[in-house]
C-alpha cells in the first residue's frame, strides 16, 4: 500500500520538557515512553504502546489492581489512579502496594482528551 507510513507503536514527537529514558511524557494528547534522554525542546523516539513500569504515585491510598485506570499527572511527571486534571494513558497490568515506587501499565495506545 502507497500510503503506509510505519506501525505506530514509537513516534518521533518533540519533548516537552526534560525527560530520561524510561521516562513518561505528555506531548499535546500523545502519552509516550521516552526511548533516550532527551532535552526540553528536542526530537526523540516515545514508545506510544506497551507495556512499562512508570514512576507512581506512593502513599495514601494509592494501591492499584490489575485492570485499573492509570492517568498521567503531567504537573508530577507520575502515573496515578486519580482521573482528576490528568490525562488516562492506559491500564494498570499488575498490582501495585501503596509504597510502590512504579507500576507496571500497559499504554492504550490512543490518545483521548
């Protein structure tokens, strides 16, 4: 097919701001997975489906459970389960304890608003 551009799984997207690889990063409604180091203002390669154990939210009542909603709070650079002001990237694809430093999400892939 002529029009076929790749599959879609890493986009080349401008980082928003500093981010290392591992990463997560919110580029307009694009959730991505840095694949490098990458300075703010710069082009890099973000993983967009997936699997990936993310920086978190600790504390409180933050346990997740296999299946849950997972959002990104862009302010924290964290995934969490609050839906509040944050931008949902995918689902939790384990659980993780309240003082779990990262949790394991599996990316949606879609970018929703």
């Amino acid at each position: 097919m002529k029009n076929y551009v790749q599959k879609g799984e890493t986009l080349t997207l401008t980082a928003p701001y500093a981010v290392s690889s591992g990463g997560g990063a919110l580029v307009g409604s694009i959730f991505g997975v840095a694949a490098a180091d990458y300075a703010s203002g710069t082009e890099g390669e973000f993983q967009v489906q997936g699997v990936f154990d993310l920086t978190r939210e600790t504390g409180g009542s933050t346990a997740w459970s296999a299946g849950d909603l997972i959002y990104w709070d862009n302010t924290n650079k964290r995934a969490t389960k609050t839906a509040t002001s944050n931008k949902l990237i995918g689902v939790a694809a384990r659980a993780a304890a309240d003082g779990d430093a990262t949790g394991r999400v599996r990316l949606n892939g879609a970018f929703i608003s």
